[in-house]
C-alpha cells in the first residue's frame, strides 16, 4: 500500500511541475512573426525543465586538444600516454520531485550530471582520462512579470557536490552552493550563476580551485530560427579566465537530434585540469539542448 501511495505521490508532483514548467515558458515574450524562433525557444525551455535532461546530453567522437599538457602526462605513469585527440561526452539528467509547495511555482528537483573524457584513439587502451560526477539539488523559481521583451525570467537556488571519484593524490572535488539568474533581453538570454564554497569543502588536493574557476559564470543564450548558440565566461580576476561556446542544430529536421560543436578556451575544463589552460575543440551530436 505505501508503494502504491508514493507512486501516486510521484505522478501527482510530476504533473504539477509540468503546470510550473509551462509558467517558465509563459514568461517569455516575442513578436508574432518570429514563429520559428519561437518554436525554437519552447524547445530549448522546456528541455531545459522537463523530467530527463538537465544539462546538454552530447557526445562528440572527435575531440581536439591544441595544447600538449595533460596533468596526466606529468603525474601518472601511462604506458601509453593520453593523445590530443579524444572522445567526450556528456550525461545530464534531472528529476522534479515536487513543486508549488508554498504558492509561488516553485520546482525542486534533484539532478545528476556526468562528463567523461575518453582516450578512444590511444595504441593499446581505449582508457577514461578523467570523469567528472556532479550531483546538485535545486529550487527554480519562475518570476510573474510583465510581458516586456527584457527583463529577469526566473531565478534558482542550490547546492550541489562536484568530484573525479579518484581519491588519493588524484582527488578533485568540491561542495558548493550557488544562484542562478535568467533574463531575457530582446532575442538574447542570460544566465548570471554564482557559486559559494563554505570554508573546509575543498579537499587538500585543490584548495586553490576558485582561484581558477572564479566565484560564477556568465553565459548568453542566442536563438534564431533553428539555431541556438550559448557562450559562457568565467573569470576569477587574476589572470585565470575561460570562455566556452556551444552551437546546436538540429538534423534533417529532428527535434531531438542535434549536431553539436563546442569549443573551450581557458581553466578549469575539468577537474584534474583546472590549473592548465587548454585550448580545445569537438564536434559530434546531442539528444536535448
């Protein structure tokens, strides 16, 4: 019987999170003749919010770092060190547990998220060099305004773990809290993310890792027509910067297949790396945006 009662639960948040998800797209404002561009924007919001991808879902076969200066290379003792050119791939899915608890269209919802980076094309062993696990829990919070064309959509507050799972000297991980911001400005939309590490969550192998990744993130969303291109620059204000492009289109008309290309520059692409500066670019596909 109490099996029966929490799936019922389940299905009945699962329902109205699916009301709230619709309030985030309604707060979004476009003029009638831009109907592709719309259609485009619904697609990216509400898999943004829905019940399976969070972050972007990708894989891309074909990974070229430009510079030579893996951690790896230096601090492990590789028969067949990683090559420039690799295998990534990203999963990224979320949950809605509950929603509209105190009044306001609040979601709350848990979410996992894996990057992996794959030394497909090395002689001997097609080995992961690194993978990065980030679980998180959040609150979204979709905000009634009027329908201007620019102006703050919603907000999000959270916490969340982020860690290699190597342990011992290879460690890399940290637990954190943060914000995140969601404005619209005309065709362009903006996410203004901070981050708060609490005294002691970094562990002794990268106490110095804000010191690279800086505090947040800024990052413009760009749609037009069946296209979404997404920037994002993060900068502690010392020297350590990076910025990070992502562009998506999708195939032979599919709504959920796309050709995905990204590119990095800078610190902190993953967690072993986060004191190189890495220059790098893929190419390959994505299943949500």
């Amino acid at each position: 019987m109490k099996k029966i009662v929490f799936l019922l639960f389940l299905m009945f948040v699962g329902l109205s999170a699916q009301e709230s998800r619709e309030d985030l797209y309604a707060n979004i404002s476009l003029d009638d003749e831009h109907n592709i561009t719309k259609a485009t924007i619904k697609q990216y919001v509400t898999s943004s919010f829905n019940v399976s991808a969070h972050q972007a879902n990708y894989f891309l076969p074909v990974s070229y770092r430009f510079k030579d200066d893996y951690y790896d290379v230096v601090n492990h003792n590789y028969n067949d060190p990683p090559q420039q050119l690799e295998t990534e791939f990203q999963v990224s899915i979320k949950f809605d547990v509950a929603s509209n608890i105190f009044g306001l269209d609040e979601i709350y919802t848990v979410a996992y998220t894996q990057k992996s980076f794959w030394q497909l094309y090395t002689a001997s062993s097609a080995y992961f060099r690194e993978s990065n696990y980030n679980p998180e829990f959040f609150i979204t919070f979709p905000l009634r305004v009027s329908q201007d064309t620019s102006g703050l959509r919603g907000m999000r507050i959270g916490a969340a773990h982020q860690s290699n799972g190597q342990g011992g000297i290879y460690e890399r991980s940290w637990n954190y809290f943060y914000s995140d911001f969601y404005a619209q400005l005309g065709f362009i939309f903006v996410d203004l993310k901070l981050w708060y590490s609490p005294y002691g969550s970094r562990e002794k192998y990268n106490p110095d890792l804000l010191d690279y990744l800086g505090n947040g993130h800024l990052r413009f969303v760009i749609p037009y027509k069946k296209n979404i291109l997404e920037t994002t620059f993060m900068s502690a204000f010392n020297g350590h910067s990076s910025a990070e492009v992502h562009y998506t289109h999708p195939v032979y008309g599919r709504d959920d297949l796309f050709v995905y290309v990204k590119g990095f520059m800078g610190y902190g692409e993953s967690l072993i790396d986060y004191q190189t500066n890495v220059s790098k670019l893929g190419i390959g596909f994505s299943i949500s945006r």
